[in-house]
C-alpha cells in the first residue's frame, strides 16, 4: 500500500487512541490497526490502565487469518515485559507482515528496541507518519516518562479587563456556561486537578466532572499547614481520589481512603512548585491542571512550569475588582487555539520550544 492508505490507517489508529483518554495513564493512549487486502479485519485501543494493549485487542477481534497482515500503531510496541507480555512478540507470533507506526517509545527501556525486535524477525517498519499529531496525543506520557513530572496546564478564568474575581475570599461567576462545560471536558481529560487551601475556603469546590460526560480525574489541593478541615466536599468523596500537598516538616501523617497525604519541599514563597511536579509524577500523574486560584497560579507561572495555559474571557468587565489575573502572556508562548464560546472566549498557549541555533 502508498503513503496515501498508510495516512488513512494511522490516522484511523490515532483516533482509537483518543477513546483511552484519561483511563490509561501512566500508559500512553495507543490505538491498533490491521489490514489485509486493503481492509480493516481488526482493531482496537488500550481502554484502561492494566488492561489489553491495543495490537492484542486489535488482533484478537481480527480472529484467524492474520498472517501477512499490516499493523498501523501511533507508538511503537513495547518489547518488554510489564502488566502484559511484550506487543512484538504477539505481532510475531501472528505473522504480522508490516508494522507503521507513528513515532517510537519515548520510554528508554524501548524506544528503538522494539523496532529492532520486529526486524529481527523479519517484519517491515516504517515510522514517522503522523508523529507531530502522536506526540501530541501523548504529551503528558512522554514528559512523564522521560522527566518524572507531568505535563502541566494552568487554566483562568477572566473578566474582559483581566479579572478573576472582586478578591481572594469572595466567590465571583465570571464566565458563561459553555466556558464551564469546556472546563469540564478539559479536566475529563488530565490525570489531577489541582488547586490551593484558599480556592476550597471560599469556593468549597467538587472539582469534579459534571456537565459533561466523561471521567473525573484525581484532586490535588496546597495546604501547606493542614489546616483546612475534614468538612470540604473534597474529603467527603472518597473517589475520585484527594491529594493533600503539605509542608514536609509536618511527619507522620496518616493516608486514609480517598486521601493521601504528601510532604513537599518549601522555599521562601511557601511550598515548592517544582517539588510538588517530581511527588505527583511519583503518583504516576502525567497530566497535571492548575485551576488556581490566582496565587497558585502565579507560582506555577513564576516557576516557569506550565506548558499550555488556557484563558477564558468573559464579554463583561468587573468593576471596581482586586483579582488581577497573574499570567502575562510573553514572546515565550505561542497561540495554540482560539475559541467562541458564545459571548465568551477561550485562548489556549503552549509554551515555545527552544531553538538550539538560537542560543
């Protein structure tokens, strides 16, 4: 087959992929293709942490008459042993004749391992097509994988002159609806959500998904003292799972269902942002939304730690208000999306990559 079906095939297996947003992680999200003769006879994605990686699932719905087949993967398959044996082996066993796939495990124990592996046996790979739209797929995954911290995105909500509320202790709507339901999809889609002691104290948060259809990720709540109490809806559920994020001169203290607790690291501004990435990248959280409120956002910014920032602004302006949004857009972020949400607008950033030539 050309480059043109090649096209079609992988970006069918990126699309399956998509399906295990938010079930699969620590796992990146993989989607499987097989053709033979010029049709799909099997396919299938990794549904859920732990569970059949895509290429098996794909095969097994594909049934008998694999031989001589092509798999079209968005990552490379994994060649060692984990929760399931190694991809290459079962691609071998059922005498897959051709192998394309998005991009290689950024993983150090595979990447290129597997590729070798399949060649070894006498399979043909071709990689390459659609990397751009599979590293972008699995960002979170790979910044995990190859720096222990997840991916983070710092998330505002703004009047039209830059507000994000009266002050810090009062609870102010800014933006419409549809920005909510959007939030909702984007939290539907990370690992945590996290926000800081003040955002429970006066909002008294779920930091849920409930407008939309999807999964709620983990919460993560800054409290550096320990101080707020068990009464917060955020400890009354014990899923999805809270995260308090404390001072590491406090010891001993006890998880219980639904909680855990972790020490971090402080400096002079309070607790360390860049220690709080390395604790949760621990807890296996690839993807990371920093919902506020506005000082955790300013430290998450200070810190230089976001990768996407996600600004919603209102169509109306309010007056006489404190909140300034802390986040300065600069010349070191590039517009990613722009967005109509009614009479309200969403502006989404991605912090640029550094060019070596221009050091």
């Amino acid at each position: 087959m050309g480059i043109r079906e090649d096209r079609i095939f992988i970006s069918k297996a990126l699309t399956l992929a998509e399906a295990g947003k938010g079930a699969v992680s620590p796992n990146p999200k993989v989607g499987c293709v097989l053709v033979k003769n010029g049709k799909i006879i099997g396919e299938g994605y990794h549904k859920k942490f732990g569970g059949k990686h895509a290429e098996v699932v794909a095969i097994q719905k594909a049934g008998r008459g694999l031989a001589g087949s092509t798999a079209y993967i968005n990552l490379e398959p994994c060649c060692i042993e984990g929760k399931t044996p190694p991809c290459t082996k079962t691609l071998i066993e059922n005498k897959i004749k051709k192998v394309v796939i998005s991009m290689l495990d950024p993983n150090p124990k595979i990447k290129g391992k597997g590729v070798q592996e399949l060649k070894k046996n006498g399979i043909e790979v071709l990689s390459g097509i659609f990397e751009i739209q599979a590293r972008e797929l699995n960002k979170g995954f790979i910044k995990w994988i190859t720096k222990g911290i997840p991916w983070v995105i710092g998330k505002a909500a703004q009047s039209f002159n830059g507000y994000l509320g009266m002050d810090s202790s009062s609870q102010t709507r800014i933006t419409n609806q549809q920005c909510k339901e959007d939030v909702h999809r984007l939290r539907s889609g990370v690992d945590c959500v996290l926000v800081g002691r003040q955002t429970i104290l006066t909002d008294d948060p779920e930091l849920t998904v409930r407008d939309i259809t999807g999964r709620s990720p983990k919460r993560a709540v800054l409290d550096s003292r320990l101080s707020l109490t068990q009464s917060h809806q955020i400890f009354e559920q014990i899923e999805p799972e809270t995260i308090v994020l404390h001072s590491n001169v406090i010891k001993n203290v006890k998880s219980r269902e639904g909680i855990k607790y972790l020490g971090v690291r402080e400096n002079k501004n309070g607790l360390d942002v860049k220690d709080v990435l390395v604790k949760l990248g621990r807890q296996g959280i690839t993807t990371l939304l920093v919902e506020g409120g506005a000082e955790v956002l300013k430290s998450f910014y200070n810190a230089d730690v976001l990768d996407e920032i996600y600004v919603y602004t209102s169509h109306s302006e309010l007056k006489n208000a404190h909140l300034k949004n802390p986040i300065i857009i600069s010349a070191d972020w590039e517009t990613k999306k722009k967005a109509s949400l009614g009479n309200n607008q969403l502006k989404v950033y991605k912090k640029k990559e550094i060019c070596l030539l221009e050091l």
